[in-house]
C-alpha cells in the first residue's frame, strides 16, 4: 500500500467528540517518548503530520489523522510517565479507556514498545488491560536503530516470551526503526489487509 494522502482532521477530548465511525481506524499507544509521533510520520511519509516532541506527555487528546480518504490513524496520549497532575493523568486514561472500549471501527491497536529495553512491566500491564477489555492489538517495537541488531532482537524476544507466561496466542508484532524507514512497508502492508476485512464484514451486514 502507498500512502497519497494524510491530513489531520481533528483532536477530540472524549470519544464522542471523534469522527463518524465509518472508517476502519488504528489507534497508537505507547509509553511517554516511545517515538509514536515519529513513527506515524514515518508511515505516512510526512515529517510534520504528528508533532513530535522531546517533553513526555505532549499528545493530550484523541487525534485524527485520514490516510488515502480510506482510513484513520489516531494518536493516543502515552501511558506511564508523563510530568502532569495525578488529576490530569485520571483524565487522560479515562478519556483512553472509553475510546479503546467504545469505538466501533477500531480494527486494532499499535502497541509501541522500546526495544532499547528489556520487558517493562507498565507495557505487559496495558496489554492485559487490552485483553480484559478484549480489545485487539499488535506490538510495535521502536527505535531499532538506537542499539545493535543483536540487542534489539533479544528485547523483542524476552518480551514475547514474558508474554508467553500470560498469553496462549500472541499477536503480530513489528520491528522498526524510524530513521532507516524499517517497518513500514510490513506495517502498511497489514494495514492494508486489515482494511479488506473491514469492507468485507461490513458488506456481509
């Protein structure tokens, strides 16, 4: 799949408030500085769609992105560490969890994981979350290019098997980085299966 076009449409501060469901739609998490803005920019081959910043906590709403006039990319604010009030953090997960357990169109969430690291409990924890709420998702592993290969492939496969202890079937996940373009053309390419499904299934209703 290539990407024409990427515009951003709106920043919602509750689900409500998010456009007509008539889209499929892919939502991006992660932990504060994961390097979500840079990948959404890395997909839609654009360097300002998302703004990027080096202060954790910048994404404060639910933001839409309209990719092709066929689907939505939505970036979501970061869990964990961010330098705001414990009021202003309830805000923002509540704001998150009805979004995640709301959205009819939603077709997946892009988990965001540093593979600089090993396994942080924080991100298992919002994995089960998805589970519990059955929400379905897919790892992406970021900043690959910021350690060795080796070092990144080992993270990657110490998460999956922390996940193994929890999970029977694990799902998809990613490896990329944003400055060697790693990722994307397997990222868009699921993308673009998961949009045929979408049409299918709404065909058959």
């Amino acid at each position: 799949m290539e990407i024409h076009s990427a515009k951003y449409i709106i920043s919602s501060p509750k689900v409500e408030d998010c456009p007509k469901p008539d889209k499929p739609e892919y939502a991006f998490i992660g932990r504060s500085n994961v390097g979500k803005s840079s990948l959404i920019n890395m997909l839609t081959n654009q360097t300002k769609l998302a703004k990027t910043s080096a202060t954790p906590g910048k994404t404060q709403l639910i933001n839409h992105f309209l990719i092709n006039n066929v689907f939505y990319i939505v970036d979501l604010p970061g869990y964990g560490f961010a330098k705001v009030s414990a009021t202003t953090r309830s805000s923002w997960e509540k704001m998150i969890s009805n979004y995640l357990q709301q959205r009819t169109n939603l077709v997946t969430v892009f988990v965001l994981i540093d593979s600089r690291h090993e396994p942080q409990r924080i991100d298992l924890d919002f994995l089960v979350k998805l589970g519990k709420w059955g929400v379905p998702f897919n790892m992406v592993f970021t900043k690959a290019d910021k350690s060795t290969q080796r070092e990144a492939a080992k993270h990657v496969r110490q998460f999956i098997d922390e996940m193994k202890k929890e999970w029977e079937y694990i799902p998809r996940s990613f490896v990329t980085s944003t400055i060697k373009f790693l990722g994307r053309k397997e990222m868009l390419g699921f993308i673009d299966e998961l949009n045929s499904e979408f049409e299918e299934n709404k065909s058959e209703i």
